[in-house]
C-alpha cells in the first residue's frame, strides 16, 4: 500500500508522522473523504474547494490544490482498486504540546483503503447530544471527531448504522457523517447550513438534481416524515427504513427511490460536477 506525505509516494507501513502533530494532539485539522472508483475520485473539485474552506476556518494556511491533486491521482494509480475511499488530511503540523500551533509548515496526507458499496438500506437512531450551531466549528469538516465515534458506537449497539443530531435550539441538524433529508407531505427537505451541519457535497448534488428545499425543521420532524434518506460521499443516496424503531413502510419510497435514481444516472454522467 502507498500512501501520499509531505510531497512524495511512501510505503504505508514505513511512512511517519510525529507524534507532536498538532492532528494527532489536538485534533488540528481537516480532512476530506472521496468515493474512488476505478482510478477515479467523484467530485474531487468540490471536495478541494471544501478543503480550503475548512482549513481556512481553522486558521491554516491554504492548502496547495495542484499537489493536492496530483497526491490523489498518484494514490489512486498506486493502489489499483474497483472501489474505494480516497482520505485526504490536512493538519497544522509539528507544534509544541499545547493549543499552539508551531512553526513547521502543515502536515498533508492522502490514502486510499478498499471498500465495499453500501446496501439501499439502512436504519438511524437520535442521540441526546447536540451540535452547537453557534461553535468555532460548525460547518467545517475537521480532524475533531471524537463526538462522532461516541455517537456512531450508540448507533452500533441500538442495530443502526448511523446516529442523527439535533442542535442546541432542537432543530434538525445532521448525522456523525451524513446529512439528512425527510419527506415530509410528499415533499422533500433537508436542514440549511444555518442548522450548523457540514455543507456536504452529495448533499448539495441531491439539492440541486432532486430539487429538495432547504427548510429549518424541528428535530421531531422525523417521527413524522414519510421518508427518510442520508446522504454522503461513500452512501450516495441511502433510504432509511427504521428510525428510532419506527418503521418507515417499503424503504426506498418514491421520493427517495427517484433521487437515488437521479443521483446515480448525474453522478455517473459527469464524474467531477463543478
């Protein structure tokens, strides 16, 4: 296995961080996670933009796309696959052990692991922790996951595979690593970014080809929507068919089926939708 660090291709096994990366001590940075198939990344335009975005709300200095680029491209020819996850990530680099950060320029890492599809279906549960709306975070798509391991575990032991956040005024906000769209009277609606969840990017896809409305929603609008599907980067388009327990009918519905339909037909039509 191959893997990118700090502007070359490394064997996995031999390639080295410190131990006082601002990444690995403070969770200082952001990452990006691509669907790879065949040699190819979905979306990896939108996903560079995002990583710049993130980064800059961390107070990083931009990373350089065009090595970004050609990191993942040569990952991608380095380790043939038919499907993959492609990670990129960026942290602050070697810094002292504290909230500091030091002086060394940022660490950039981008490895690809094989994986499996996802199945059509899948089942959700709520957890009583919040997303703050309001934080330094919200939005950002940083290295500081630990809220989702705990949350995500919850969701193993309950049979699901996903856990879903309310924020700190009740409100719908998001998954560990999804966002979420209901049906609610037929039509489909999934929290704005206001709500404090990641501007994912198969989320804004399936906005823009399945038409949803982005519309504040309290976090009880799941125990009566009509449909529920997720959305991410490795998921696509996934139905949910029980939630909290309930169950939600014949999952995929129409409303879901049709902007799985539509995601797969665009998606494979334009590999890198700008």
């Amino acid at each position: 296995m191959k893997i990118w660090l700090d502007g070359e291709l490394r064997d996995a096994d031999s390639a080295r961080v410190s131990v006082f990366d601002h990444g690995l001590t403070v969770g200082d940075g952001v990452f990006e996670t691509l669907k790879a198939e065949n040699g190819r990344a979905f979306a990896l335009t939108r996903h560079l933009h995002r990583l710049t975005t993130s980064a800059r709300g961390l107070g990083l200095p931009d990373p350089d796309l065009d090595e970004v680029r050609h990191a993942c491209e040569a990952v991608l020819a380095a380790n043939p696959m038919p499907f993959g996850r492609l990670r990129i990530t960026y942290t602050g680099g070697r810094s002292p052990l504290s909230s500091d950060r030091g002086d060394d320029r940022p660490t950039l890492v981008v490895a690809v692991g094989e994986t499996t599809r996802r199945p059509d279906t899948t089942a959700t549960i709520t957890v009583p922790w919040t997303r703050n709306e309001r934080g330094a975070l919200a939005g950002l798509k940083t290295t500081s996951y630990a809220e989702n391991v705990v949350a995500l575990a919850r969701a193993g032991q309950q049979g699901a595979s996903e856990a879903l956040f309310g924020n700190t005024v009740g409100r719908l906000c998001e998954g560990t690593g999804t966002n979420v769209f209901v049906v609610l009277d037929g039509e489909l609606h999934t929290p704005p970014l206001e709500s404090g969840c990641l501007a994912g990017i198969t989320r804004a896809l399936t906005v823009e080809w399945a038409g949803a409305k982005e519309t504040d929603l309290p976090l009880d609008a799941l125990d009566r929507a009509e449909e529920i599907f997720l959305t991410s980067s490795l998921r696509d388009v996934q139905a949910v068919t029980r939630h909290d327990g309930r169950q939600l009918g014949d999952a995929p519905g129409p409303v879901t089926a049709e902007a799985m339909r539509i995601f797969a037909e665009r998606s494979a039509a334009d590999f890198d939708p700008r």
